[in-house]
C-alpha cells in the first residue's frame, strides 16, 4: 500500500472517530496519533485545535480568535468583527483587514493599502502602481519611466517621468519642480520656498517654521527654526564645528559628534561629551536631569521618567522608566546581560505586577501576566518577538513549551508533541505519542497502551482491566 493511500485511509478513519466522539454531549474529545495527528476538543466543543505532522500544521478555534499555520511559511489569525492577519515568508509578508481597512505587504515586491469608507487606496507590485484617492480619483505609474501619484507624501499630487530625471508635485498651492533629483530644484508657493542647486547651493523656507540654506553641501550651513516656538540659529562647518543658540539654550558641537557642550538657561542645565561616547556629564538645577557616564566601565542617568545605569557594556544594563498605554500610566523594568538576555517587569499605577518577562539567551523564556497567562519556552533561540515570527519559525525550534491561559489549562510539550501533559482543575491528561496515555479525574483514572490495546484504570464501577479495547 502506498504512502497516500495509507494517508487517505488514516484521514478516513480521523473523520470518522470525531463523528462518534462529538455525539456524545459534554464528552471531550481527544485523540493522539503522533506524529501523523492530534486533536482535542473541550468538554462543550467551543475550545478546538488540530495539530497533523508535529509541529508543521496547527490549527486552533476558540470564542476569542482562530487561526492556523502551516509552517514555516504561512499563519492566518481570525478574530471578531472580521477582523484578520495573515503572516507569510515573515517578516517581509503580512496581510491585514478589518473592517472598512485593509493593508498588504510583501517587501519589497508587494504593497496595497485600502479603506472603504474614504474610497481610497493604493497599490504596487515591483515596479508598477496604481491607486484612487479620497475624491475617486484614479492614478497609476511605471517607475522609474512614468506615473501619477495622489495624496502621497503629504503631496496632493505627484509626477515623474524617467525618475530622477523629472519630478512635479503640487500641495497646499506650492509647485516644486526638480530636474535631475537630488540636483535641482525650484519651489513656489504661499507656504513653501526653494532654490536648490546641489551640492553648491540651496535654500529652504517653510514660512514660519523654518529657513535652511547650505553652500557646498554638507560642510556650510545655517539655519533657523522653531520660528513659532522657541526661534533656534544653528550655523555649520560640518564636521568641525556646530553653533546653536535659543533665547532658552546654547549648544556647540566640535568635531561632531565627539565634543558637545549644551546649557539650557531655563531649566539650569549643562550637559558636556569630552568625548562622545566614552564620557558625558550632565546635571540640572530645576529639573530631575543628572548623568555621569565613563563608556564603556560604568554609568547612569537620571530625568524626570526614566532611570538607568550600566556596568561593562554590553555586560550589564538596567532601566525603569514611566510609559503610558490605552490611557495608564505603568512602571517599566528592564536588566538586560549582553542585550540578548533581558528580566522584564511591568507595574500598574496601583503597584500591581501585570507583566514580566525573563529570557536567558539562548536557554529559555518564560513569559506570565496579570491575567493568568504563563509560558515557558526552551531554548530561545530568537531572541526577540514579532507575531509572523513567534507563530510561523519558533515553534520549530523549541524543544520543551509550557504554556497556560487565563482558563486555568496548562499544557507541558516535549518534542514537538511526543509527550504532552494537559492540565485542567477537572482532569489530567498525559501521552507518550500514540503509545501510552494516562487520563486521570477527581475521582476516576486510566492507563491505555497503544490507545487502549492493554489497559486498566478505575472508574465508579471500580478497577478494570482493558485488552484489545474491551473492559474487563
């Protein structure tokens, strides 16, 4: 018998067991043919999840979300309201709708955004594009031999024809036109100014925030800004000497960006780099800003959030700091050892422990919230987290997973599934592939060979016995 015809037959017979499984009202379905199939329900079949070929196809349905992955190249998540993720060749592809809004990326051969509600939306594949904007309108282009583009880059409407030899744009009234970007460039308009001709000359003004000019680029430069809130002059000799001045502050630059020199008059502030990076002094009279740092033996630093210090970098660093999310304030931990291994931990603004999370690279993680979630991976050997990522690779590189929901189930995975240990406040369940499994209730337990070929167990009856699949 041949291969798929044994894969057929197996499939068949799948099928058919989860149709008598599932009569049964309140039964919990289970069944482990590692490593061809796994596949369990919860006692009221709202809690689903398939697994066929170890590791390399998952598939899981919950009242929250459900998803699959066929990995290591495809994930999809489907949560409510229509919402959906898909992750594919991550982190390069990734494909996002919900509701009126969708966005595609394939980078750097794919890209489509769309919104329903405002008619807009725009896309590309290598070299093409084409896109409508919020009036309907329609535009398209071949780069870099010609194209039209709408609303992109704070443009109302941008053209180009063999970039960079001709490029158009028009916004808010200005028209800029550039021959040869980045060498000329001509801008007119009630907002915006310039006369470019690089590297021997330009000059920039967007009325009331800025006015930059530079001769023979980058080394001449001066500039002012910050026109409507606090006037800033900053003349250039890169990379020689750098003058900025504010009715508020001072800062002078020399060989940049080794020796700084900074005061602030309001806040009473000096900051020195004698040199940049190797050491820095700051202190501040009004404001809780103090920094001593001797790279790469010791240092720290202090402001009015954040706090941290280090010791040998990259050996040893700490840092707390304030950040706010969704409207609260929390308290942030983090130690990090040679940046890869990290001890995370999160507060709320009532004191209460909501997250932490420790990695010992390349060893193992372990993950716990407030909520109840807990989990544990071994080894780790990506050492950061991202959703395409975490779903479509790092399950195959973890030997050993543990892993708990805010339900109370708690699963313990060796191999990929080999053994399994299921864990609820109702009932145990532990398997050794297809060959051993041990089911253990409040009250009752059993014992199964080879899904049941020998067995024994106790249920309200008392002891059994069981051979070739009959109690005894």
């Amino acid at each position: 018998m041949g291969l798929g015809r044994i894969v057929i037959l197996v499939a068949i017979l799948f099928l058919f067991s989860l149709s008598i499984c599932e009569a049964e009202e309140g039964f919990r379905t289970r069944l482990n043919f590692w490593p061809l199939f796994f596949y369990q329900t919860s006692t009221d079949h709202r809690v689903r999840e398939l697994e066929f070929l170890g590791p390399f196809f998952y598939r899981y349905e919950s009242p929250e979300e459900s998803g699959s992955s066929i990995r290591p190249f495809l994930s999809t998540i489907e949560r409510p309201q229509g919402c959906r993720d898909v992750y594919y060749l991550s982190p390069l592809g990734h494909y996002q709708e919900c509701g009126e809004y969708s966005r595609s990326r394939l980078v750097p051969f794919l890209g489509q955004n769309s919104q329903q509600e405002t008619r807009k939306d725009h896309h590309s594949f290598i070299l093409v594009f084409w896109g409508r904007s919020e009036e309907g309108e329609k535009y398209w282009g071949i780069f870099p031999f010609f194209g039209r583009l709408l609303d992109w880059n704070g443009k109302e409407e941008t053209r180009f024809t063999l970039w960079p030899l001709r490029v158009t744009s028009y916004w808010e009234g200005n028209h800029s036109s550039t021959w040869l970007w980045p060498i000329y460039n001509r801008t007119d308009g009630p907002t915006f100014y310039e006369r470019k001709f690089w590297p021997i000359y330009g000059h920039k003004v967007k009325k009331g925030v800025f006015d930059r000019r530079f001769f023979l680029w980058p080394f001449f430069w001066h500039e002012e800004f910050n026109l409507a809130t606090n006037p800033t002059t900053r003349d250039m000799f890169f990379p020689f000497w750098i003058n900025e001045r504010s009715p508020v502050h001072e800062h002078r630059t020399f060989l940049w960006p080794f020796f700084r020199y900074y005061r602030n008059f309001r806040e009473e502030t000096l900051a020195l780099d004698l040199p940049w990076p190797f050491f820095r002094y700051a202190e501040s009279q009004k404001t809780p800003h103090r920094e001593r740092k001797l790279w790469p033996l010791i240092g720290y630093e202090r402001r009015k959030n954040t706090y941290s210090h280090f010791f040998l970098w990259p050996l040893y660093k700490y840092q707390l700091e304030e950040v706010k999310h969704n409207g609260r304030l929390f308290r942030r931990e983090v130690r990090r050892f040679y940046l890869l291994t990290k001890f995370e931990k999160v507060w709320d603004e009532n004191g209460k422990l909501t997250y932490e999370a420790h990695r010992v690279w390349p060893l193992g993680e372990k993950i716990r919230r407030a909520d109840g979630f807990e989990c544990f991976f071994f080894p780790a050997l990506i050492p950061f987290h991202s959703e395409g990522i975490d779903r479509n690779y790092a399950p195959l590189l973890r030997l050993y997973e543990y892993i708990q929901d805010p339900r109370g189930f708690s699963r313990s995975r060796w191999f990929w599934g080999l053994y399994r240990h299921d864990h609820t406040d109702e009932e145990d369940f532990v398997d050794i592939g297809f060959l051993l499994q041990i089911h253990r209730k409040k009250e009752n337990w059993q014992i199964n060979f080879l899904r049941g070929l020998l067995g024994c167990g106790k249920d309200e009856k008392g002891f059994f016995l069981k051979v070739f699949y009959l109690k005894l």
